[in-house]
C-alpha cells in the first residue's frame, strides 16, 4: 500500500497495481483493495479502477477505456481555439460512452484504430495522454464536419499539415485547406 501511496500516479487500474506491487491479480489482491476502500484510502469509482483521494480526473479518464487519449472540445477549450465551456473530459477512443463518475462527465468519441494508435501529436505527462491542439482539432474536424473555431491562433499550420496523413480522408484534406483559406 505505501507504494501506491508514494506513487505519483493518482488512478490506477487492478492491473497497474498488480504490476506495481508485483502480484498476481486474483481474489487477494482485490480482497486487499477493497480493505483500503472500506478504511478510506483509496476510492473505487468503476470496477478495476482504484483513485487516491486528491485523484487528477484527466488520470482517471485516460483508464477508462484504454487505449484512448483525451482529446476534442476539452483540449480545444484548454488551448483558446474554442469558447463555449463544457466542464467534461472528452476522449477519443475505441468506442463511443459517456460516463459520470464522482461528479465529472466523461465523454468518449469512437475514432478508427489506424488513427486511435498512432502517437503523433499526443503527449505523454503526468501519466496522462493528452492531444496537442492541432492533433484535437483534426480529430474533431475528422469526426464532425459541422465543428466552428472562435480562434485559430493557437494552431500551427504547418504541424496539421504534419499530422493530417494520420487522418488518410480527402474530405479531411478539403475541410483543412478551407479552414486556412
């Protein structure tokens, strides 16, 4: 337990814990898990995943659905480019869900596996997968044609053109090229 306390992580999954404390996931492990929920120390908000109290909810939204990497309008709004608020993490992922989970929103867009796993444009800090703005803009661009900018400021021209063959869409090219005109 003092391993995961001094972790800097703050959400885990059954799995991560399993490979931190260097265990077999079955029932003990589990069984131990649940000892520290009943006590306080740790929170179980979905099953398989565990959170300190103090968690970071950008943590907790990248263990959800694994593989994933948050991404779109919260990225956006982050970064400048969007001004409507919208307090939920968004996410792209394998398959499209949204949860509610200890009072936050978690939104997950299904996006296609030749684009989920490329690693181009997303940053890896603070155990947190997290789009760039221009990786978050294309995806949104790529998953909703009818998407509107307040401010294309923050956005490297030159580092879409870079991440834009992830996309392999013409129609993604065309909605870009226009985007700049």
């Amino acid at each position: 337990m003092l391993a995961l306390m001094e972790s800097p992580r703050t959400a885990f999954s059954t799995k991560t814990i399993a490979l931190m404390l260097d265990e077999e996931r079955d029932g003990s492990l589990t069984k131990r898990l649940n000892y520290y929920v009943k006590k306080g120390l740790l929170a179980n908000p979905r099953k398989g995943i565990y959170t300190k109290a103090n968690y970071n909810p950008e943590e907790l939204a990248g263990l959800v659905f694994v593989p994933s990497y948050i991404s779109l309008e919260y990225v956006l709004q982050k970064a400048g480019i969007v001004f409507q608020y919208d307090s939920a993490i968004t996410s792209v992922s394998y398959l499209s869900r949204e949860i509610e989970m200890c009072g936050q929103t978690f939104r997950y867009k299904q996006i296609k596996d030749s684009i989920l796993y490329r690693l181009e444009g997303i940053e890896r800090r603070d155990n947190i997968n997290i789009a760039l703005p221009e990786r978050a803009l294309l995806d949104m661009m790529y998953l909703n044609s009818e998407c509107y900018f307040d401010n294309l400021n923050p956005i490297s021209k030159k580092r879409i053109m870079e991440l834009l063959p992830i996309y392999q869409s013409h129609r993604l090219n065309e909605r870009v090229q226009k985007l700049f005109e």
